[in-house]
C-alpha cells in the first residue's frame, strides 16, 4: 500500500502534468488565434487597396462625374447639419 505521503506527490504530479497540459494548450490556442487574425488582417487589407484602385480608376476615367459626386455629398451633408 502506498503512503500518505507517497499518495501526496503522485496527486502533485498529476495536477503539475494537467497544468503543463493546460498551458501547452492554451499555447496553442494563442498562437492559432494569432494566425487567424493576421490571415483575416492580411485579407482585408488586400480588399481595401482592391477597393481603392478601383476608385481611382472610376475618378481617373470620369473625372468630372466624380467632382459632381463629391460637391452633391458635400451640399447633403451640409443640408443634413443644418
């Protein structure tokens, strides 16, 4: 039969093992998270500069359709703070 001590220690172990487990896990699970955020970050960013050319080829082709645009967003913004 074992001791109380020796039952002791093999339940300190056990526990020290679940938290190294835990902490390996939780590890893991940070740095997943950190790639996915980066994937997603990377993503959007592509999205946007993809937006953002098309926008200025639409201003490079019509220009004077794009100043119409933006002084008829000027003059509603102004009617809408008024």
């Amino acid at each position: 039969m074992a001791t109380p001590k020796a039952k002791t220690q093999e339940s300190q172990q056990k526990i020290e093992e679940a938290y190294h487990l835990a902490e390996e896990a939780t590890s893991e699970a940070v740095h997943s998270l950190k790639n996915k955020a980066q994937e997603s970050l990377n993503e959007g960013s592509e999205k946007v500069k993809s937006v953002t050319n098309q926008a200025e080829n639409i201003i490079k082709e019509r220009p004077l359709l794009s100043i119409g645009c933006a002084f008829l967003a000027g003059w509603a913004v102004s009617k809408l703070i008024k």
